[in-house]
C-alpha cells in the first residue's frame, strides 16, 4: 500500500518496527530507523517525517550519513526508490509478516532474483 506525502510525523512505535526489521543492505539485525532526508523535508540537523525511514545496519546507517543520500541509495535504484519503499512501510506498520514482503520485493528488484 502506497502512501502519499503527508504532514510531519513522529512515530515512535513505527522507528521502532522498522528497527525490528532486516537491513535492507546486509540482511543483519542490528537495524536502525534510518531517515531519508533527500526530497523528504529533511536537512542537515533536520529530520523528515518517519514516514520516511527505512531498516539499515548501524554500519550501513552510518556510511549512508558519510557519503550522502544520493550516492549512497544510487545502486540500489535511488533514494527516490527508497523513498517509496519506506512510504510502503509505513503503509504496513506493526504488521511484519507484511513488511517482510516488501522488503522481498524490493530485494527481488535491486538484485534482479
């Protein structure tokens, strides 16, 4: 389920399902919210609505933040992809089952299976 761009909004409980999930990248389990700030209301020191966060490992987190949303998403379809993705999520929030599919696709489709 797609959600269009919406107001401002802190969920705590959606950061922590998406930190429950599987890294997007590595598959490992020490995830984290990770924002999308690119194209997102976000800025430096700004974080855009959770509507727009994804699971990423801590390293994958951090490495997103050292060399930028734009270059960091590029091989992966792009931030834009990322952005609808986390949109998807939050669509599915508490269901994980749900999310876990999304996440198969969006698998399926970065890595052609």
């Amino acid at each position: 389920m797609l959600i269009p761009k919406a107001k401002y909004v802190r969920d705590r409980k959606h950061r922590m399902f998406i930190a429950s999930l599987p890294c997007l990248i590595s598959n490992r389990d020490d995830t984290q919210a990770a924002h999308i700030r690119k194209g997102n209301g976000g800025g430096v020191g700004l974080k855009p609505s959770d509507i727009y966060c994804v699971p990423l490992s801590v390293d994958q987190h951090r490495l997103q933040g050292e060399i930028g949303e734009v270059g960091f998403w590029e091989p992966y379809m792009g931030y834009k992809r990322a952005s609808k993705l986390a949109r998807e999520l939050y669509g599915v929030t508490g269901d994980r089952g749900k999310a876990l599919e999304l996440i198969g696709e969006w698998n399926n489709e970065i890595y052609n299976l």
